[in-house]
C-alpha cells in the first residue's frame, strides 16, 4: 500500500512520533493505522503525545553568535533536572546553532539538523527523555558589535537568563557590561519610542488618579504628573536606566563615553509568563522517578 503524506501526517498527530518514524510504522504494518500506532507504541516512540498536555515552564535558554549576528533560543522542560541532562543540553546547544541560519521560530522547527527537523529531534527527546518540551521561542540581533551573556550558566552558553546586546561601533568589554546590566534590572525596552504605548498611557492614567487624590490644584497636578512619568520612562527603558556599574550615568550616557551606541538588545528567562502548576520537591522527584 502506498503511504501518503496525509498518512504519515496524520500518525504523527495522534502519536507525536517523528516523521521518519512514522512513516517506517506505516510501512511495516501496511499502512494500517491502528497496527502503526501499536508498532510505535512497541517502539516507546509514542511517548510524545502522552507528555504533551503537560506544564513545561523549566529549561534552558542558550546563545550563538557569529559575526555580527547573535540568536537566543529558549527550550522547555518539566523540571529542572533535565534542564541539567547532557543529552537535552547538547540538544539545546545544536538548535542554538540551528537559529543562526532561521528566520523565526517555525524556520527554526523545519530547520534540518543532521537529517531530521528540529521540530522531530525536539519529539525524539520526548520519547526517549520522557517529559514535555517545547521550543517555545526564539530571538536575533544584529549590530557591529554583538555580545552575549548568560546568567545563572548550567553549561557553556546556556543557562537560566540569556541577553544579547548590540552596538554601533566596537567596544565588546562594555558591551558586556550592558548584557549583565540587562540581566539585572530587565528593562522592558530600549528607549522611550520602543516602549508599548499601552504601558505608557495606562502607567500615566494610574499617575493622573493618584495626583488628583491630593486635591492640589491642576497646574500642579499636571506637573506632578509630568516628573512621575519622567521617572517612570527612565526605571524601565534601558537608556534612561542608571547605569549598574556607574549609577552616577545613564546607560546611555555611559554609551557616550564608552565611544558606541546601543542599537538592541534582547533578555530571555526561562519561563517567563508561563503559568506553572505549583508541586512540592518530594512530588516532583516522584514525577521526575515515574518518568
């Protein structure tokens, strides 16, 4: 019997298993959809599907660079503790690699990577690890000076914060330090035309009612309003940050003297926004056990 596209497309959903994978089920049992299932099911490579449904908020982000272009890539897991295996690390660190040549995050999944996607490879790891992941994202930079920083590091360019930084002009040492800055106090964007108008003007509307609870008149109110959204814009844009090594300078100040401009910048934390199903350490080493 012929196997179709369709076919093995179909197998995959209700599986999870890889592509290739499916497709040999197929044509081991004729094309016979129950029978494939069963066949991989023998084969332990229909895990995936089981893991699906299950919170990965743990993981690793890791960071490439290459010339002037750096990546950050962020893979899920269930626990930490295989956020710490060698065999999900050196996975994160090819698909890592794999991102300095995609374009966005579902180039990346049908990237080939030693002859299967990194979508089917990340499915593989399911199976044989046996927890959920998820290649949940994936962010690029460019500039004439690109530099990376991992903070909290689980291995070589991987770890539990991951930050790229680029600059106009050449000076890699405060690029660095700009990286570690970005770790720290998480500026929500570069400057004050990069910031969400919808933050600004809901932080401004929070501003305005606090000011006329004090019953001062509007002029002054206006000017109040004024200096807290000064304030504001300067504790969450990067530029306008007080500089962690010289809090004496603004960051972008500090970019003056240094000779660069900062042109980027990108923070990933593992998990970020993920709502996680809170569990005691003793459950989640009983899970981690159960596999």
């Amino acid at each position: 019997m012929a196997i179709t596209a369709a076919m093995v497309k179909d197998l995959r959903d209700q599986t999870g298993a890889g592509m290739m994978d499916a497709k040999k089920a197929l044509t081991e049992t004729d094309g016979d959809m129950e029978a494939a299932v069963d066949w991989l099911r023998t084969k332990g490579l229909a895990k995936a599907a089981k893991k699906s449904g299950r919170t990965a908020a743990e993981g690793l982000v890791a960071v490439a660079v290459e010339g002037g272009k750096a990546v950050a890539v962020e893979v899920n897991s269930e626990t930490d503790f295989v956020a710490k295996n060698a065999e999900f690390q050196d996975m994160v660190a090819r698909i890592a690699q794999a991102a300095l040549g995609a374009s966005d995050i579902e180039a990346l999944k049908a990237a080939d990577l030693g002859g299967k996607t990194v979508a089917d490879i990340l499915t593989d790891k399911i199976a044989t690890i046996g927890e959920n992941m998820t290649l949940r994202r994936m962010a690029s930079i460019e500039g004439d000076t690109v530099v990376s920083y991992i903070h909290n590091a689980a291995a070589e360019g991987m770890g539990k914060i991951g930050v790229l930084v680029a600059l106009k002009g050449d000076n890699e040492a405060f690029g660095r330090q700009v990286a570690m800055h970005v770790a720290a106090a998480n500026p929500a964007s570069l400057g004050e035309a990069d910031l969400d108008p919808a933050v600004v003007e809901k932080e401004r509307q929070v501003q305005i009612d606090i000011a006329r609870e004090s019953g001062k008149p509007e002029q002054v109110i206006e000017k109040m309003i004024e200096g807290r959204m000064k304030k504001f814009l300067s504790e969450v844009t990067l530029l306008g940050q007080a500089f962690v090594i010289n809090p004496d300078l603004t960051v972008e100040a500090a970019a003056k003297e240094a000779g660069v401009e900062i042109t980027g910048f990108v923070r990933l934390e593992v998990g970020e926004g993920i709502e996680k199903e809170e569990e005691d350490f003793a459950a989640e080493v009983a899970k981690a056990a159960q596999g």
